[in-house]
C-alpha cells in the first residue's frame, strides 16, 4: 500500500482529503504544519507528498527546498491563492504538479495517481538495461 504524505495547515482540508484518499487505497500520514512534517518525511518518506503552500512555522516551498536536499519524493503543491508566480516557484522547484483550492477530491486523487504512476514508470525504465520493443499487430 502506498502512502501519502499530507500537509495542510487547514485541519478541515486535512481529514476531507484524508479520507478521499484512504478511500483509494492510499495509507495518509497528516500534519498541520511542516516542521513536524520535515522530520517525519526523513526518517520515513512517503511516496508522495501533498503540500499546501501555506503552511504555519514553515511554508511548504521552504518545506520542499528542504525535502530535496535529502530526497527526491513526487510533490504536488496546494494553493490557497490564484498566484501564477507561485505555481510557477513550485514547479521551478520541483514540484511535480500543482492543484488549486478549493479543489475536487476526485481530481486531486486522480493526479495522485497519474505522478505515482508516471514515477513508477520511471523507476521500471531505469532499473533496466535492456531495450525495450513494442509490437503492433
């Protein structure tokens, strides 16, 4: 089972996504904040991390600054705000998509499905050494 690492200072936003993506299957770790997230995501990352921007005691772009000194785990970010700069910021970093609130749990679980299954993917094609052939027909 995969988990989920959910950081989102709105405790509201926390348990409706939380339990729309345990729905899915998903295991969700949640946190309000994101120094409590930091140090539990490097001890024992998750395979995904949802951040909202946002976040008290740490904003969620110091959050991944920090993240990717260590690890480089698939990020979606969460925007409270219409800000182009800041989506832009996000993915500049590395974050590997962003969704804007207020948001439908059904899309956020669908783009965490398709950015596990793209890293998935990725993971497969390096881990091999051969060449792959497609056949049609």
């Amino acid at each position: 089972m995969q988990t989920i690492g959910l950081v989102d200072g709105d405790r509201g936003t926390l348990t409706s996504l939380s339990f729309a993506l345990e729905e899915e299957g998903y295991t969700v770790a949640a946190y309000t904040d994101g120094e409590s997230a930091l140090g539990k995501f490097r001890t024992n990352p998750p395979d995904l991390a949802v951040l909202e921007i946002e976040l008290p005691h740490m904003d969620g772009m110091e959050l991944l600054r920090r993240l990717r000194q260590t690890c480089h785990m698939p990020v979606i970010f969460l925007m409270s705000k219409s800000d182009d700069m800041n989506e832009i910021l996000g993915l500049k970093m590395g974050a590997d998509d962003v969704v804007r609130k207020p948001l439908s749990q059904r899309v956020l679980t669908q783009r965490v499905k398709t950015v596990l299954r793209r890293v998935t993917n990725e993971s497969r094609t390096d881990q091999k050494d051969d060449h792959i052939v497609l056949q049609c027909g």
